[in-house]
C-alpha cells in the first residue's frame, strides 16, 4: 500500500520523486520491511479507523499497528491520530 500510495502522490504530482525512489532512498538510512499482516485482518481493522476518509491513510495506519511497526509520515493527520506515527 506504501509503495501504491507513493506512486499515486507522483502521478498527481504531490510529490517530486516516484514510489521506487523514495523507497531506494529510505532504504539506504532505515530498516524498511515488507508488511507481514494478513491483509483481511487489515482492512477489518482499517474499518474501524474513522477519523479519516482516505483508504491508503486508514491501510497503511492499520497495517502498521498490526505489524507493531513505525509509521513514517509527514501527514500530520495521521501523526495526530496515530500513536505510532513519526515524522
């Protein structure tokens, strides 16, 4: 979903540099991992995160806290709703 949402910021041009660019880049200076949830289990729970309407924001944020992982975001929505949201 990351990567998806990475790539759609480009193409709508909210953001300089493609999905697989940024990934590259984020690599090279933290441990990014591949989402490990079930992805039914995530989308249950992305249900129940109401406070936005945006379907990446709620994926991502509920994939996150079913991996028990970092959420690295500049969205400051997400980081006032999400505890585990950093910037």
């Amino acid at each position: 979903m990351v990567r998806l949402e990475l790539q759609y910021l480009y193409e709508v041009g909210r953001n300089d540099l493609d999905a697989e660019t940024v990934l590259t880049a984020l690599r090279q200076i933290m441990d990014l991992g591949i989402a490990r949830a079930d992805f039914d289990a995530v989308v249950q729970s992305a249900l129940l995160l109401t406070w936005t309407r945006d379907a990446f924001d709620r994926l991502i944020a509920a994939n996150a806290q079913h991996d028990g992982a970092l959420l690295v975001t500049r969205d400051q929505r997400i980081r006032e709703h999400f505890a585990g949201a950093v910037w």
